[in-house]
C-alpha cells in the first residue's frame, strides 16, 4: 500500500436523485480501496432538492434549473475541490455554463467516459435509453455523443414517456420491479431488431440496478454510472490523461 499517493479531491454535484449519488459515492470508494487497499476516496458533496429541479424541467424553465445547479457548484468550488461530476445525465444540462463558468476546473463529463468505452470496442451506432429530457438529439449528454462522431438511436415517441415515468415515479425512488424491468428489456430489443444498434447506453445513472447485462447478453450495454466512476477515479488517483478521452473539438490545441 502506497501511503504518499496524493488524490485529488472530486466534487460530486448530487440529489438527482439521491438513489445516483449514494451510487457514486459507494463505487467510487469501492474501487479506490480496491486500487490502493485501506484507502477511500477523497470526495465533497453537494446534493440539492430534486423536486424544484424535476418541476421546472417539466416547465421547460432551463435557465432556471442550470442556475439553481450552478449555485450548488458553487458551493463545491469553495470547498477546495480539483475536479467536478455530475452525478446525473439530465443534470449535465448544466455543463456548457459551469465549464464556461470555470473554464480551469476539470470537469469529467458523463458523456466522454462512455464514449470512450463505445469506441474501445469498435462500436458506433448505439441506443440510449434516458429521461425524456435526455432522449433528444439536441439534449447535452447525446450532443456530446454525436461530437464523438457516434450515431445515436433514440426509442420509439411512445416510448419515451413511460420509460420517463418510471426513471422519476420508480427507480428516483429506489423502486425497482420487475415489469419495468421488462418493459426496458422489450425496448432495446426492439432497438437492437428494428435500428440494428450494436449496443445501448445506460443513460440514466440509476438503470443499471434496473437492468443488469446478463438479461440481454446478446446486446453490449454501457452503464453510464460505472463508466463516470471509472474515469473519476483514474483522474483521481493520477493514472489517466483527461485530454484523450475529449471530443476532439474539445481537445486542447497545443
């Protein structure tokens, strides 16, 4: 055990939900004490009210929601932190404006640590399953996916709307049964028989204790929470290059 390893210390926005973040929480000291046993990771945590942040996202008042993020960065700022993650991809609504905010502070975005992945193995058109604020092609998270020169598959209209409310009125709420589960299940296999995707992005940090990749072995899933963690931690305990897992357009010119 290395006891002179000094990490950086990760700044968590949380609360959207609270099932997310104590997720975050948990993997990420999980994995540092794997990686450096007797350790946990060096984290500070900000978790807002979900309730406000879910109702003025249904009121299409974006700018309010971002700033009402922001705030809590804010606070995260203060606290002495070197590096930021959203512990929500809805949440990244807010990332274009905290990375203009704070142009020097490394924010891990969600959306690059599973793209990275996608494009280890090879793969390019691929599914990706969210809130409905998230399944659209203009929402950040799948932006940034399409930066990374993905081809993103979104569900069918009627779709989206229940798996919406069962991210919000179910898994937000630590509820977890197996209708919805199958429900999720019929509908990356329609995406896999009908679009061809050769994979589907987890694109809601609390699907994967909904659907693990063993019910549908046959279509690679990418858990989006487990793939920020990953990254977090890398960038944490200094055994990763931020810079490679950028779009290139966001890339730093030399």
């Amino acid at each position: 055990m290395d006891n002179k390893i000094k990490q950086r210390i990760c700044g968590i926005l949380g609360g959207l939900s609270y099932v997310s973040t104590t997720d975050y929480y948990n993997q990420m000291n999980e994995l540092v004490g794997k990686l450096l046993p007797g350790h946990g990771s060096c984290i500070h945590i900000v978790s807002v009210d979900i309730f406000p942040y879910v109702e003025l996202l249904n009121k299409n008042q974006s700018i309010e929601v971002i700033d009402n993020l922001l705030n809590a960065v804010h606070q995260l700022v203060k606290s002495g932190i070197d590096f930021l993650l959203i512990a929500s991809n809805t949440g990244h609504i807010a990332a274009p404006r905290i990375i203009e905010y704070y142009p020097n502070l490394i924010f891990i975005h969600i959306s690059d640590a599973v793209a990275f992945a996608i494009k280890e193995k090879k793969l390019k058109k691929i599914g990706f399953l969210g809130t409905k604020f998230a399944m659209k092609l203009d929402s950040c998270v799948v932006k940034r996916f399409l930066e990374h020169n993905l081809d993103i598959v979104l569900p069918h209209h009627e779709d989206i709307d229940r798996l919406h409310q069962i991210i919000i009125v179910e898994l937000n709420n630590n509820i977890f049964t197996n209708e919805s589960k199958q429900f999720y299940i019929s509908v990356m296999q329609r995406l896999y028989d009908e679009q061809q995707v050769e994979g589907i992005i987890l694109g809601c940090t609390e699907i994967p204790q909904l659907v693990q990749q063993n019910e549908i072995p046959h279509l690679p899933l990418f858990d989006s929470t487990q793939l920020h963690v990953q990254l977090a931690v890398d960038y944490q305990l200094g055994r990763c290059d931020i810079e490679q897992y950028l779009p290139v357009i966001h890339a730093k010119k030399d």
